[in-house]
C-alpha cells in the first residue's frame, strides 16, 4: 500500500503550541513491513525526536518556540506491505481454547494493563453492561475462545450503527452499547470492554482499512487486538465485522485508546482558541497495479 495521509488543525487566532506526539509511523512486525516512510511538519519544528513508546512504535516527538502560529500541517507518506491473507492461520495452546484463559502469572505481570477496564467511575472495574454481553456471548458459545471472539465481532456488527466522529475521545462502552451506534472507536472500544471481562487481554489499534475500491472516501481506522497465547496478538474488527488480515495497516497499539492517537498535542499554557481540523488520506493497493503490469 502507498499511503499519504495530510492532517491540518487551523486556528481561530494565533497559538502557541505545546510539545506534540506523533503516531503516523506504521508498525513493522509479522503481519507488516514498511519499506518506505517520510514526513513534513509545516511550520517547521525546533526540534523533533524519534522514540520507542511502551508497546516498541516508533513515535515522533515534536517540540516548537514561543512563535505564534495560525495553522499546523503533518503529512506521512508510507509504503508498507502486508502479510496476513489468513487471519485465522493459528494454533492455540490447548490451555487457551477455553475461557477464562488461565494466564501464566509471568504473562499475566505483562498484560496486565490490557485487562483491567477503562472508563468507569471506580478505575479497574469492567463496565457492568459489557460484562453482561460478556456472560451472553460465552453462553452462547460455550466458552470457546475462538467462537467467543467470532460473534462478538459480528454481534457489535450486526447490533450497532456506525457513525463517522471525526473527533474527541472514544465513548464509554456502555454507553455506546445502549445508544446501539458509535465510531469505530467507540466500537473498538466497547470489544476490548467486553474481552477484557471474561479475562482475555486486549489492546487498541489505530491504523488504515484499504476500504471499498467503489468508495474513494478514506478514514483513520480503528480495531482492537486480543492476545491469544499460541497465536500473539489477533486484531478483530467490529465495525466491519471481520477478523483482522492483509487490508489492515496498523500504526499504533495501546491499552487505552488516547496512547494511540494519531496525533497528540495541546497548546502552551495561557493560550485560548478553538480550531478546526482537516485532512487528506489517500490509501492505493500497488501490490496489485505491479501484478497487472508484470501481466502484461
């Protein structure tokens, strides 16, 4: 995939900008290589870091002086191929293939920040109305881990209405299962909810989806990732309804959604205004533009 994505905020008055992070890197791992990366931040910063997050992303840090600015502009462009045509090519350990997963507690130390819950009053405490999904679908499937993670993915497909919100912060699940609708935030969000209270570890994407060929429009993306001993992190994705494989491209993972943005930032202390943000994300399949042209 050739991938160019332009994201703009504009200002209402002349800013002052905090340092920024910057997440539109993409992973380079098992399911995905990337063979070509480059980016342009206007106005240029004063200084700019690359650095390794807690889950191994390269991250950009971005830090700027005291000038007053009207508009910023970050502009990725990638290359990247992908590997996974089978997502469901794995073999799990035969202590996994039924729920709840017994974690050793030397992986259970690891993963720890991917089972607890988010977004609730009491820190750590699954939200109740995903726990009772959660109790439905294991009976439902018998406990088996595979089904469960199967029809959860088309049950948050089949059951909720998607919504395109460009902006802010995803939902609490509950809230977004009783409202039936959310972006695929809001979506990914209330899967790992769910995963995470019958004791599967879980984690957020952000990344791109190749989209219908038929449909120019593109979007940031998002899913989740379960850790499933045997098979390693498996991404599902239930605004879509389907197990993740070679048309995702992934650029972050994070136990909470906000460790993932694209991109994160805030304006220096004192400044005040509101802004407006724009983009241009273009995602092209050459894999299959070079087989067509070697055809020929």
């Amino acid at each position: 995939y050739a991938i160019s994505h332009a994201i703009t905020y504009r200002y209402d008055r002349p800013v002052r900008l905090a340092p920024h992070h910057v997440r539109l890197r993409p992973r380079s791992d098992a399911t995905q290589q990337l063979r070509d990366f480059s980016i342009a931040i206007d106005p240029s910063p004063d200084g700019r870091a690359e650095n390794v997050d807690l889950g191994g992303h390269t991250t950009l840090k971005l830090w700027f002086s005291d000038r007053p600015i009207e508009t910023l502009t970050v502009h990725a462009k990638s290359d990247v191929e992908t590997y996974r045509d089978n997502p469901f090519n794995f073999i799990l350990e035969p202590w996994a293939v039924a729920l709840p997963i017994d974690y050793s507690s030397f992986l259970a130390a690891q993963l720890q920040p991917y089972l607890i819950g988010h977004f609730q009053a009491i820190p750590g405490v699954i939200d109740p109305i995903a726990a009772e999904l959660a109790q439905q679908l294991w009976d439902a499937t018998g406990g088996q881990t595979v089904p469960f993670l199967t029809q959860l993915t088309q049950h948050l497909y089949k059951n909720n209405h998607y919504s395109l919100r460009e902006t802010g912060d995803p939902y609490p699940p509950g809230l977004t299962w009783r409202k039936q609708q959310g972006s695929c935030r809001d979506l990914a969000v209330l899967f790992m909810a769910v995963c995470r209270a019958v004791g599967l570890a879980a984690r957020f994407v952000s990344g791109y989806h190749e989209g219908d060929p038929d449909h120019p429009d593109n979007y940031l993306h998002a899913w989740a990732e379960v850790y499933l001993p045997g098979a390693g992190w498996r991404g599902y994705d239930p605004t879509l309804g389907m197990a993740v494989g070679d048309r995702y491209v992934a650029l972050a993972a994070s136990p909470i959604a906000q460790a993932a943005a694209a991109i994160e930032g805030s304006l220096q202390s004192g400044s005040q205004a509101s802004s407006q943000l724009s983009y241009e994300l273009s995602i092209e399949n050459i894999a299959s533009t070079d087989s067509m042209m070697q055809w020929q």
